[in-house]
C-alpha cells in the first residue's frame, strides 16, 4: 500500500495501473490533460503501451480493438472528447467489449470552457451515442474514491463486458489530496470471447454489425437481459444524515461533497437535512431514493447543470414528496452558502 499526496486525474491514472491497465489510448484536452501525460510516463515503466492518436474518434477505435484482443484497455478525454467518441462507444456496446473511459467534465455546450461542469450526465447515462444501449457510469466525490472507483470500474466492466464511464468534474480532476493506493490485480477469463487467434479451435467475431433484424434483434434482448441485471446487484449510493431527515439534498460528484457541508449547515440551526449522493449514475439507485422520498416533505436536488439528474430524482420520488432544483452552469461552482440559502426559501425560512 501506498500513501501519496496526489492530484485526481493522475491518482486515476495510477489506480488504473494497478488494476492492471497497460493500454492507453488518448488525445489531449482540458482539463484532463494531466492523466494522458502521467499515463505516458507510467505506462512504459510497467510494460505498457501508450499512444497518443491523431484525434478522440481514432482514440475511441483504438480501445475497441485492444478490447477485442482481450487487453485491459482505458481512455480519458474532457466534454467535447467524449462527444467524438459517442459511435465508437455505442460499437463498443453492441459488441460488449470491456474498457473503462474517463471523462472529466468542463463548461458547454459547444467548447465551452474549462472549468467545472455536470453537464454531461444525459450524455453518459442515457446513451450518447446511437441505439438502445446502456453505460455503466461511477461517480467519485473525493480523490480517494476516485481511486476506488476506477478500480471498481475495470471490475464492473470486465464482469459484465461492457463499456465502464468514471464521471467527474474539473474540480475534482485537479484537486490534489491524500489517497492509499493497493496494488489489486484483476484476473478474468476472456477465453470464451477475445480474438487471440484460432489456432486449434472455431473462429470467433467481435461485431456491431448483423445485416438480419432478427439476429440483430437478438442481440439487442440479450444486452437489454444484461442492463436489467444490472440494475438490481451494482446500484451504489451515500446516505448522510438520513436517519431523520425531513428535508433531502440529491447530488453527486463535487456537487455530492459540497452538499455534506450544506447538510452540516442546516442541521446547526436546526433544520433536519440530510443528503443522498448517488454513486452509480447508471445504474440509478432508484428504489433506495424511493424509500426516503416517502419520509421528506421536500427533495432538493443540486448540479452543476440545467438540470439533468434532477429527471432521475423525479422518477424516483414518483409524486411521493416535493421535489425542487438548484443548479449553476458554464464552470460556476455553487457554494455552500447558495445552496443553504436556496434550502431556506424553499422551506420558508428567513
């Protein structure tokens, strides 16, 4: 184990090492550029391979073809990277190929800017990119975690070989802070499905394409069979404060962290808050946030963004509580001031 003072996009860059990526395939953009370099440093030091492509779409086609050969594979990119790589990833999909990406998030629409953003939630949850497909999507509120979940990720994505989002923001990317890393080699079995040569067994294909509806059809339930079976053993979500709470914060990410000082605001003076912070955005843990909406008179779900996990919440209270939105956009942090202050209005407190 090892205790290091570390900035968020590189303690991802190690963790992914030590879950056992050697396959790094990316092209730079801010604010994440911090992760391609130390992958290009590290990556050489263990073995791997790192390569620089010529744009975010031939980055996104160089991980589909490492999947497909078996190789433990990663990318990371910022909001309009990750855009360009929206038809790779839905390929990725269909052929259920394992590979983590990691998107760290910046003002938009269009270029934007580059300071913090959740505006890319819609994008990685309801699929970006074309057809019925789903991501899993994790969402780290600490740089600790951040490590954790990257790990979890690989897990994730090689149990269920399917495409795994890290999803965060600017802010948690460049924050520097004490994490533990363990070394944590994955092992699992690819032999059933990885293009390693036919040599002495049946060809095998790894494919997007099936020119029969029917057959394509097929392939669809059974992506769909595997979606709902992830929605009922990988939800993953943070209560704070809940026990009697009866008013609820919704955030994640560094909306997430920021909302725990909200909480601790509120409940100095009284007022019953707590927070629920989900950690899988996909999938969504529904059914937890159901339980609480049936106790609070009110949910208020703070983003940085019009408003996007705010649907989710709604879904989730189906018509049992009031449920409300506070969000900032284009790189504009909310404080924890703003946010009590929007608490008190809504509650009718002066």
């Amino acid at each position: 184990m090892k205790k290091l003072m570390m900035k968020g996009v590189e303690a991802i860059g190690e963790a992914a090492i030590m879950a056992g990526c050697r396959n790094f395939f990316g092209y730079p953009i801010t604010p994440q550029n911090e992760l391609t370099e130390y992958m290009a440093r590290r990556l050489p030091e263990v073995g791997g391979c790192f390569l620089q492509a010529e744009s975010e779409v031939a980055a996104v086609n160089m991980i589909y073809g490492a999947a497909s050969v078996g190789k433990r594979a990663m990318t990371s990119t910022s909001s309009p990277g990750f855009s360009l790589m929206q038809e790779g990833i839905s390929y990725m999909a269909c052929a259920q190929l394992p590979a983590v990406f990691v998107n760290i998030m910046r003002g938009g629409p269009g270029l934007g800017d580059i300071q913090p953003s959740q505006g890319d939630y819609f994008q990685a949850t309801k699929g970006g990119g074309h057809g019925d497909y789903k991501l899993i999507v994790l969402a780290p509120s600490t740089v600790q975690e951040a490590v954790e979940l990257t790990r979890l990720a690989f897990e994730l994505a090689d149990k269920y070989r399917n495409p795994a989002v890290i999803l965060a923001d600017g802010l948690l990317g460049q924050m520097m802070e004490p994490v533990e890393l363990r070394e944590k080699q994955l092992t699992y079995d690819n032999s059933s499905w990885a293009l390693t040569g036919a040599n002495g067994r049946p060809p095998r294909k790894v494919t997007s394409f099936n020119i029969d509806p029917y057959e394509l059809e097929k392939m669809n339930l059974n992506l769909q069979e595997k979606y709902r079976k992830m929605e009922i053993e990988e939800p993953r979500w943070e209560e704070f404060s809940t026990e009697d709470a009866e008013i609820l914060l919704a955030a994640y990410g560094t909306m997430g962290r920021i909302c725990k000082s909200v909480v601790k605001m509120a409940r100095e003076t009284g007022m019953k808050v707590g927070l629920f912070r989900p950690i899988t955005l996909y999938p969504f843990p529904y059914e937890p946030l159901e339980e609480i909406a049936k106790r609070v008179s009110i949910i208020l779900t703070v983003e940085m963004s019009s408003g996007q996990m705010f649907e989710d919440v709604k879904l989730a209270a189906l018509r049992l509580t009031r449920v409300e939105f506070y969000g900032r956009m284009g790189g504009v942090v909310p404080t924890p001031g703003e946010v009590f202050e929007r608490l008190k209005q809504l509650v009718g407190r002066h």
